[in-house]
C-alpha cells in the first residue's frame, strides 16, 4: 500500500491507518480515489479532468468537487494550499503529488546471507517450522474475525429493525400506525415495510441490483427497513465490517426515490 507520511492508504477501502498507532480513519470514497491517482503517478501532473473522470466515474460534476478532495487530502497529510509541501496546484491545468512525498510499504523480508558453517537442512526446517505458525495463527484471526463480523451482523439488524420502531413510537400512539412487517425475504435481500405494496416495489426494483453486487463480489446480504419517516439499510459485504445507515426520509418522497437513495448508498458502499 502507497506511504504518505505517517498514513498507510488503503488500496480497496476508503480509509487510512496510521503506522505509528495502527488506528484506522475513514475517509471519503471520491477523496480515497482522488489520493490512489496522485500516488500511483506522483511526480507527474494530473489534470483536473482525469482526476475528475477517475475519481467520479459515469458521474458529471464541477471542480468544486475536486477541490474539496484535494482540500480533504492536503488537511490529511498536513499540508496546505498556500505552503503547498507535497501536493502542487499547477494553474489551470491540475495538481501534482510530489514523488519524494510517497513510498510503498510491503512486507519486509529478512535476507540471510550466506554462511558454510551453517546447516542449509536446519534453516529450511526453521523457516517451516516458522511458516506453519504463520499459517496457524492467521487462521485462528480469521476465524475470529469472521466470528465478529456475524456478532456485528446480527447486532446492525436488530438496530436496522428496532431503530424506526422507537423512532416513530409516539407517531404510532397517537397514529395507529401498524408495525414492520417482513414483506420479502431470500439469502440475499430482506424487505421490512410499514406498507406491502411499498415493501413489494422496493424488493421488485432492488433484486437486480442486489443480485448484479453479489455476482461481482461486492455484497452479502441487503436488509432494508421502510416506513414513511425512516429507511435504514444494512449493507453486509464480504469478509468486511457490515455497514448501518439510518435515513429520515420527507413524507413527499414517492417510492422510486426511496430505491434511487437505497441504490446510490450500495454504490458508494458496495463497490
């Protein structure tokens, strides 16, 4: 992964962790782009229409975007636009990250240099005695972590399903409102809805997109919970931390609006 200072970047991810205390910062999706671009050709200009073409990709927007990136990354690695240390403005035409500013971090590996006296039979045995411990310690942390990530799984649908309940609890008092029911549910896609003709337009216009995410590799599982003031959607990703997100939605927002927000959010978190 590309250095910058203190902060290793992430190649798949939209975060940063800091080698000196291993704490991990999300940054945002278009920044990581924009930051991977100027790492991979640091020392050369990129223009902004590259930067804007690669880091908004299929998307049409102004440089002010860009701008607030290339602020975002300069507040990062402790930089500003008037000193300029690392990340150069050339006028009019782009920005440049300056070579000296990156390195690559790989794994180290020890060189043992050659020595008669030594027992060629004995290293190669301590290098798979050494190995095997390796390999049984990463699969005990997988393992682990895989446990995590179905203790964190089960608890953001409990929060994705009980949240719009305590939410709008004194509207249903005073309302009638009716509570969630499970309109749709397969391996891939689960649908809570206030309303089953919502619920069934939701699971009508989300199967493809779900079903396109899981072919590429890029999700597990989608629950979305619906009312008429709130959607929370749980996204669960692959060997990946499952992300919650809670929207308070206008009582005038129709039913496609709700699945272009659903599907704008797996773009930006499924990718």
């Amino acid at each position: 992964m590309y250095k910058i200072k203190h902060w290793l970047i992430d190649l798949e991810h939209p975060l940063v962790i800091d080698s000196l205390t291993n704490e991990e910062r999300r940054i945002g999706y278009h920044d990581h782009l924009v930051i991977l671009m100027l790492c991979r050709e640091a020392g050369r200009i990129l223009t902004k229409e590259d930067l804007l073409k690669g880091a908004w990709p299929g998307k049409h927007v102004s440089e002010g975007s860009l701008t607030q990136s290339i602020s975002a990354i300069r507040n990062l690695i402790e930089d500003n636009g008037k000193e300029q240390k690392h990340l150069k403005t050339v006028a009019k035409v782009g920005y440049k990250l300056e070579s000296e500013a990156v390195s690559w971090q790989s794994p180290s590996v020890d060189v043992v240099e050659h020595d008669p006296e030594v027992n060629i039979t004995s290293v190669e045995e301590s290098c798979d005695d050494v190995l095997n411990t390796n390999i049984s310690q990463d699969v005990r942390r997988k393992r682990n972590r895989n446990h995590l990530y179905i203790a964190i799984g089960c608890l953001s649908l409990i929060i994705a399903v009980c949240f719009p309940f305590l939410l709008t609890e004194k509207h249903a008092r005073s309302t009638g409102w009716h509570p969630f029911t499970k309109i749709f549910s397969a391996a891939s896609l689960t649908i809570y809805c206030d309303n089953k003709k919502n619920g069934e337009w939701l699971s009508a216009n989300l199967r493809d997109i779900v079903d396109e995410k899981i072919a590429s590799g890029k999700l597990k599982r989608l629950i979305i919970a619906s009312s008429k003031d709130t959607l929370s959607i749980v996204i669960i990703r692959p060997s990946s931390d499952p992300i919650n997100l809670v929207v308070l939605l206008q009582s005038s927002l129709k039913t496609d609006q709700v699945v272009k927000i659903i599907k704008k959010e797996l773009n930006n978190y499924a990718y």
